[in-house]
C-alpha cells in the first residue's frame, strides 16, 4: 500500500505521516526538495528524531547543502527506494510538500537522458558563466560555482515527457487543507517558533562559511535572513518577509496539488488533529478493504 500525504506548509503532514505510518506498520518517503539537504533542519522544519517516533524515513539528509539536486535526481533515488520497500511487501507513506518531486514519483514521468556530458574543462569559470547568463539571464549561480555552472549547462535542456493522467505506482493520495485566516496563523507562529529553536543562528552559521548554494536560494527563510545579515533588511523586516512567502508558498501549494493530481481533502480539526488523522485512517481502511 503507498499513501501520499500532501498540502501546504504548516497543515500538518509530518504528524499524519507519523500516525500513518505507526497504524499501518509503514515506512516513510520523504518528498520535500529542501528536506533532503544535511544542516538545514530549522528552517526546512525538517522531522525530528523525537518526531520520528521510531518511524524508518527515507530521502532525508541525503545531500551536502553545496550540492546540487534536481527533480531528476530526486526520482531516480525515491523510486529505488519505493521499489525496494514494494519488493519487501511494505506499506509505504510518502509525505512533503513539492509536488513536482511527488508527481515524478508517482506519474509516468520521464526524463530525456543525456548520453555524455559535456567537457567544460578547457573553460574558465568567467567563460562558464557567460554561457549560463546567454541561457539564463537571472541565473542566481554565483560566477565561482564552477561544479553548478557545468551541471546547469548540462542539464537545462533535458525534456521532459509525462502523462499527468497516468500512474506508475497504485496509490492513494490524501491532502490536508484548513481555512486560509488558520492556516496563515499557523504558518506565522511557526517562523516565530523556528527562531526561537534557533533558525537565526542556523541560517548565519551558513552565512559566515559564504554558502550561496542553490539551497539557501531557494529555501525560504535562509535568503532572507542573509539580507538581513547583508544590512538591507531590518530583522524584523526580514521575519515578515519570510512568513509572507510562506503564506504564499502555501497558497500555491494547495492550488498546485488540487489542479495537478487526484487528491482526497481533509479538513484538518486544529483544536483536536486526533479526529483529522482517524477521518483519514476510516478514509485509507475503506478504499483498501481493510
């Protein structure tokens, strides 16, 4: 049995994927796109160990934080993953929140798979660059990414072929959703509860080591704050900015997943998440025969 727990950021999922997985004896795939670098654990609002409750979690810490990782990558290694727990006739719940690395996944989604790469080795990295730049006008690589700026070059022209229609794996996808004004509430204590566990801190010791990574580009929370350590933005200017993104992520999130994939909602009880995870259970019990 596969079970795909889906929604926006802060609605619950890393808690239903833990009951889930406890009641259905299952292990967990991850499929959060910052999630799988190792030292971004506040800011990603990555699972605990005390939070794991035991649970085996897959695709978690899998990469350094200068590395690069694409969708691609994410759905060779998810896929051997899934395939291995299949073969060992396990139940398996996946839970994140980036859908396009769920649906590569799930869907019949293929990549266009390069022969050779390139040789760049007679480049310099000013040449390297320039290059990116003619593909990529707004590229955040920095100039002296030598590993990135040959990967881009290698990879930005990989089509893709799907069929959004079409499942490779049987599964059964649940989201979690809740009213806009609770949510947004949610979402705001959240960063205010990360800084306190220490996201300031965790985001500056990346700041000082000059890591400007595809990671802390993309992952809300980091950018920010390093305009902050920069001195263009106030804190407080900067701590606003990260949940106004993150409201906004999370409205994207919902709107992605309600248009792109096959999904049983869930309105999650905030005051008691115990009759949201048994609505879901009584949900999965019915549509397996259990």
């Amino acid at each position: 049995m596969i079970v795909a727990i889906v929604g926006p950021t802060g609605v619950g999922k890393t808690k239903m994927s833990i009951a889930l997985a406890q009641k259905y004896n299952a292990e967990i795939i991850s499929c959060d796109s910052m999630q799988i670098y190792k030292e971004m654990d506040i800011g990603t609002a990555k699972v605990t160990e005390s939070e794991k409750m035991g649970i085996k979690h897959h695709l978690i810490d899998i990469r350094n934080i200068d590395e690069d990782f694409s969708v691609f990558d994410y759905q060779i290694e998810a896929r051997k993953v899934l395939d291995k727990l299949l073969e060992e006739k396990k139940n398996v719940i996946i839970v994140g929140g980036t859908g396009l690395y769920l649906k590569a996944l799930l869907y019949d989604y293929t990549f266009e798979e390069r022969t050779e790469n390139k040789n760049f080795e007679n480049y310099s990295n000013k040449e390297l660059y320039d290059l990116v730049k003619n593909i990529d006008a707004n590229t955040k690589i920095h100039i002296n990414n030598r590993q990135r700026l040959e990967s881009f070059l290698n990879n930005h022209d990989k089509k893709v072929n799907y069929n959004a229609n079409k499942k490779k794996y049987e599964s059964i996808i649940v989201g979690l959703t809740s009213p806009r004004e609770e949510l947004y509430e949610t979402i705001n204590n959240r960063v205010d509860k990360m800084v306190q566990e220490g996201l300031i801190e965790e985001a500056k010791k990346f700041y000082d080591r000059k890591i400007f990574s595809k990671a802390i580009n993309t992952a809300i929370a980091y950018k920010e704050l390093y305009k902050y350590f920069d001195g263009t933005l106030s804190l407080d200017e900067a701590l606003e900015l990260i949940k106004k993104k993150s409201r906004n992520y999370a409205k994207r999130q919902y709107t992605w997943f309600n248009n792109q994939m096959d999904v049983k909602w869930f309105d999650i009880d905030v005051s008691n998440f115990s009759n949201t995870i048994l609505e879901v259970e009584n949900y999965i019990d019915k549509e397996v025969n259990i």
